[in-house]
C-alpha cells in the first residue's frame, strides 16, 4: 500500500447559531485533506485553524501542503506518518497541519489493518462523555440552560464566569447548582477575566459550591499568577489558553500553575503531540481533557478516538457538531444522552459527506500525485 494523492478542500460552514459567535463571525473555514493509496483506500484529515479562522488562513496552510504533499508519495501510511511529523514546521499553521497529515495517515493505518484509531492508540473504551456549555448569560437562563443540558442526559456542565462583579459570577453558579443540584459535575471557565488577587477573592467566594475545576483564572502567561491562585483555593485550577504545546505542559508542570490541563489536538501539533501531553500530565499526577477547537466532524472523530486513549476519558469539550450547520459527515458526531460513540469501523471510522464539502466550499483546494 503506497501513498499515490494528496488532495485538499477549503469549505466555510455557517454556524446554526450565529448568536453563539457573538454576531462577530458567520462561517466557520476549515480545510479537510485526503490521501489515497494505489489500492483504492482514502485516508481523511482536518488542518483548521482554531476559531472561525477565515480564507486566508486555511490558504495559507493549503499552500504549505502544497510543498509537503510530494514528499508523501510513493510512501506507505506508517512512513508517512513519521516523515510528515517531522517535516511540517513547528509553527502555529504548521502543528493545524500536522494534525491533519498525521490524522489521514493513520486513517489509512487503521483501515489497512482492519483497526479503529482508537484501538492503534491503545484506547480502552467506545464512548465519550461530553460537557454541556453554557454561556455567559443571567443566572436564570444559565440555570434554564444546563437544567436542560442534564435533562438531555449531560452528566457534566461548564458555565462561562469571569464577571466584573464577584456577585454576578456566585449568582450564576448558585442558580446553576440549585438547578441541576450536586450529583453532576460543575466546572466553570473564567477565560483569563481576572487578576490573581481578584480570581483569588471570587473564588473563595464560591468554594461552597463543588467546582470540579475553573479554567484559565488569569492571563496565560501569567504562570506564576495562576500557581499563586491555585495554592489559595481548594478548587483545581485548569489550564487552557496557557495550554498548547508539549513545551507548554512542561512549563505548567515546572510553575505548579494547575491541576488540569485541557488539550485541543490542532493546537498541540498533532496526534503524537497531544498523546505526548497527556502522558506527561498522567505521569505528574495532572488530569488532561481534550477538546476541540470548532473543527467539523473531521477533526472532532480524530479527537475522540485521542480522548480515550489513556484509558477511561474524561468528559470532554467536542460539541462543534451542534454549533455549526452541518459538520461535514454522512453520520454527525453530536451527542446523544450527553456522550459521543467513538467510531469502531477501521480507521477514523466516518464517512465524509461529499455533498456537503461541495455546497460549502471555498475558492482553496489542490491535488498532488
């Protein structure tokens, strides 16, 4: 089995709920890659920027592809794998598109041999819990919003704080706990609002109320701060934006800066990379959750096949499915009773939805063989 294409396909997906995007930004650009084998069997990826990204992003990593395609052909999966992980350049575009090479490589790995991903990467389980999100919004509608997240099966739900009034955020997450009461676990995502003096003050204020961890307090380069923050309150502190690379988790682990560390795939630089996170945060003690960064389907099979891949996942950030028109596949990934199956057909184990890539897509695409 020998690699004979590389092709590619830029698309803009609306999101079903524009709202949701605060008005900024109506599409979703993405880039999917395929590589086909002189068998006949076609291995899928996704290399979308985080975000809404636009078309001058995926261009961009459409035209890096472009150089890195020929040093594929002629090569089997399993080489593949490793040349293009080295090859792609260690930069912000370059780790979108590692994930992408890497995710179609052993997409064509798994289906030659007859293996989900996940059971490659040595996972353990078929099914992935998901956390209900819910936004910014007035206590009432923040309880309205994951009372029905539960009721829908949900077992774990995260509210977006980080007011300027201490007060708002406690209200928030009293009406949320009253809603859904105690047995479902409450996290909640500050997104770097405050200083640690202030994210030390507000969340003191909720310690009653059984956070299973906040996210991101302060600023994501202020490691120290965020150590300070977690050495003063009993909640765990998790770490997101502070949160992309390996480099980055080691630097986390070296500061004391958390107890969690939220991994997205496209961020970290690949498969590898995000299996090498999670890892090392197993080995000093640290929880990883992986979630997405808006991919479409695509990108969101790859995700769960890594989420299970340290044993038993925890519930994880991967509802892109529900935000965006149509997240590109046959049989969408959205969660049904608040989980996600992980595919267990060889491969990614999805089925792209070529109807739909041709109706979204955009003036960037390519082929090499």
């Amino acid at each position: 089995m020998e690699i004979v294409k590389v092709e590619w396909r830029g698309v803009k997906v609306p999101y079903g709920h524009p709202e949701d995007t605060g008005g900024k930004q109506l599409v979703r650009y993405a880039l999917l890659l395929w590589m086909q084998t002189d068998d006949g069997i076609m291995g899928v990826g996704e290399a979308s920027p985080p975000g809404s990204a636009s078309e001058e992003r995926i261009a961009e990593i459409g035209a890096m592809l472009h150089d890195l395609a020929p040093t594929t052909i002629g090569l089997t999966p399993t080489m593949a794998f490793d040349v293009v992980s080295a090859l792609t350049p260690h930069t912000a575009e370059g780790d979108v598109l590692r994930f992408g090479l890497e995710t179609a490589t052993l997409d064509l790995i798994g289906q030659q041999r007859l293996r989900p991903i996940e059971d490659l990467l040595n996972g353990v389980i078929d099914w992935v819990p998901i956390c209900a999100d819910v936004s910014f919004v007035e206590p009432d509608e923040a309880a309205r919003q994951a009372k029905q997240a539960v009721d829908d099966g949900f077992i774990c739900v995260k509210l977006s704080i980080g007011s300027r009034f201490a007060e708002h955020d406690v209200a928030v997450v009293r009406a949320v706990r009253e809603a859904i009461g105690y047995d479902i676990a409450l996290r909640a995502d500050a997104d770097e609002a405050w200083s640690p003096d202030r994210a030390i003050t507000t969340l003191k204020l909720l310690e009653p109320y059984n956070l299973e961890f906040v996210e991101q307090p302060v600023m994501n380069l202020d490691l120290k701060g965020m150590a300070e923050v977690r050495r003063s309150v009993s909640m765990p502190i998790a770490a997101d934006e502070s949160q992309r690379t390996l480099a980055d988790a080691e630097s986390i682990i070296e500061a004391g800066a958390a107890d969690v560390l939220i991994v997205k795939p496209t961020l970290a630089g690949g498969v590898r990379a995000t299996q090498a996170i999670m890892a090392l945060a197993a080995q000093n003690g640290l929880r990883s959750v992986i979630a997405s960064s808006m991919e479409t389907g695509v990108g969101t099979a790859a995700a769960l096949h890594l989420a299970s891949c340290l044993g038993e996942a925890e519930a994880s950030g991967l509802t892109s499915g529900r935000w965006l028109e149509s997240d590109l596949l046959v049989h969408p990934l959205v969660p049904v009773r608040g989980h996600i199956t992980v595919p267990q057909t060889p491969g990614l184990g999805i089925e792209v939805d070529r109807d739909a890539v041709d109706r979204y897509t955009t003036g960037v695409m390519g082929v090499v063989r």
